[in-house]
C-alpha cells in the first residue's frame, strides 16, 4: 500500500434534479457481502456523478468472529443503526442498501427505476464542492444555493466522503477465510454533519488521505440532508493530477 504523492483535485456542481444516494453497508466478516459488493462496483462502474452516488460503508460489528475489516469505521455503524431507528427497529443486518435514506431490501433486482425516478424530482437545492490534496491531507470548499421556488426548509447539513475504487483485499480467517474481495466506492474518510455558513452556505473542512494502491481511482463526494434519512441533494467528482 502506498500513499497518493501527486497533487490532486476536482470540482462539480449538482444538476437542476435530484442525485440518488445509494448506502451499501457491507464487512469482509460477512459472507453474504461479496455478492452486494460485486453488484455495487458493477451497477456503477463508471460512477454518473449526475444520476447516483454510490457508497460502501464497512461496519465494524462482525469483527469479533475473526476478521478485522480493516476498512471499517464505528462511525459507518453509528449511522447504520441511526437508519434502524428511523424504521422503528434495533436491527442492523449485512449486506444493507439504503437509498435514498430508506431500506432497500429489493436491490438485487436492480435500481435503476428507482434512480430514474429520483432523478425525475427536481432539486431544492444545488451543491458544490471543490477539492484539492496537500500532504496527506483533502481540503473541500462546499457551497450549498436554494432553488428559487423550491421548498428550502429546514435548511441542510453537509456531508463529505472520500471514497477509493480498486480495493483488494486477501481475507485469512472469519466467513470468507481464503477468499480474495474486490472493492469499489469504499470511503475511506468521511465527515459530516457539517454546518453551513447561514449567510452564504458555505462551508471548508479536511478529510485526511489514508493509504491505498497508487492505481486505486479516488472520488470525491458530497450531500446534503435536511433531516436524518432526508438527502436533499448530492454530487461528486473523482481526484484527477493537477
């Protein structure tokens, strides 16, 4: 594994209709997430910044039977089990996709439809972001506007993710001891949520870079959420050489 050393950036804007926010919350300590995650890299494999925003979230629960995910964050959890309770439920389950803020228990047959439609809504709001690396670490300028004659209340909240494609990981022990997983859209570090200025929407904050393999493709995302569950807008760019 090594680290990024080009500098890189990116920048995008939402279109005028609502992006689909698809969650995968997923763990190399599951065996039924292989799958999940081959649809996940394969529904998207060239990522439509303007139709969906593909996420894989690694929780860290399933680390006990004997396999340390090493992409897992608590924090991926914590926002799992806010969804549970969103449904009026303590259950978390692996492999979970969440669109839209909603459980999606059909996913394997397919989204599009579902995208389409979201897609089909026009946006409250328009998002920008614009990222750059220095040393190991992302800076993001984000900018959220209201759309005049939209409903722009209550007012959102950003977040921000950093996510990595071309991941390969060698799994020893747990449920998919010996097995070799292929993963795509991880993130890899994540804020959120982030206050916007209320004057101006604006908002800078940092991501740090964590390691990966010099060919992993990086993107950059953003959304934005009126309420927990409610996403409002969302958008991304992937890292390129400056």
């Amino acid at each position: 594994m090594e680290t990024q050393a080009l500098e890189l950036s990116c920048q995008a804007i939402s279109p005028a209709h609502r992006v689909a926010l698809v969650e995968l919350y997923t763990s190399e300590g599951c065996s039924s997430c292989p799958p999940a995650e081959r649809w996940l890299g394969q529904a998207w494999p060239q990522v439509r910044f303007d139709q969906a925003i593909p996420l894989a979230l690694h929780v860290n629960y399933w680390d006990y039977i004997g396999w340390k995910d090493p992409y897992a964050d608590p924090r991926f959890t914590d926002r799992q089990r806010d969804y549970a309770r969103l449904r009026n439920s303590t259950t978390v389950y692996t492999p979970q996709v969440v669109l839209q803020g909603r459980d999606e228990r059909s996913w394997s047959a397919g989204l599009s439809g579902k995208v389409r439609a979201i897609n089909q809504q026009p946006a409250a709001w328009t998002l920008k972001v614009s990222a750059q690396t220095g040393g190991n670490q992302l800076r993001l300028y984000l900018q959220a506007d209201p759309v005049a004659g939209q409903n722009t209340t209550p007012p959102p909240k950003a977040f921000v993710a950093l996510t990595y494609s071309g991941l390969v990981s060698k799994v020893t022990r747990g449920e998919n001891a010996g097995e070799t997983l292929n993963h795509d859209h991880v993130v890899r570090a994540f804020s959120g949520p982030i206050e916007l200025n209320a004057g101006n929407g604006r908002a800078i904050t940092q991501l740090p870079i964590p390691p990966g393999p010099a060919n992993a493709q990086r993107q950059v995302v953003a959304w934005l959420e009126t309420a927990p569950g409610a996403i409002a807008q969302a958008t991304g760019c992937q890292l390129r050489a400056r």
